[in-house]
C-alpha cells in the first residue's frame, strides 16, 4: 500500500478507537489537551529527523 493510503486508514482506524472510547464512556488512552498531542507530534518529528540527518548512536550495541 502507498504510505497516502496507509495515513489514511491510520486516521480512520483512530477515529473509530476515540469514537469507541467515548461511546462506552471511558477516557482515551491519550493525552487529552492539545498540548499533549503537540509533544507526541514533536518526539515523532524529532526522530525523524535525527533519522534524516544520519546521527546517532547505537546505545544497545554499546552497552552489549
């Protein structure tokens, strides 16, 4: 699948969980406030781009 498609099935398929989550009136496993979000969105950005960028090191290998 095109990573477009998989996007949005991502999107549909955490649609449906939040709408799930609230139908039965429990609270999402998620950060709740805007603010919350943002920073998820930010460690996934910073990751990606230290990834882009080729830095790094490999902390497993280093302690084994």
């Amino acid at each position: 699948m095109s990573p477009p498609v998989v996007a949005l099935l991502a999107l549909l398929t955490g649609f449906l969980a939040g709408a799930a989550f609230a139908f039965v009136g429990v609270p999402i496993p998620a950060p709740p406030e805007l603010a919350g979000v943002l920073g998820i969105v930010g460690i996934y950005l910073g990751f990606k781009t230290v990834e882009f960028l080729g830095v790094g090191i490999d902390l497993l290998g280093a302690f084994g």
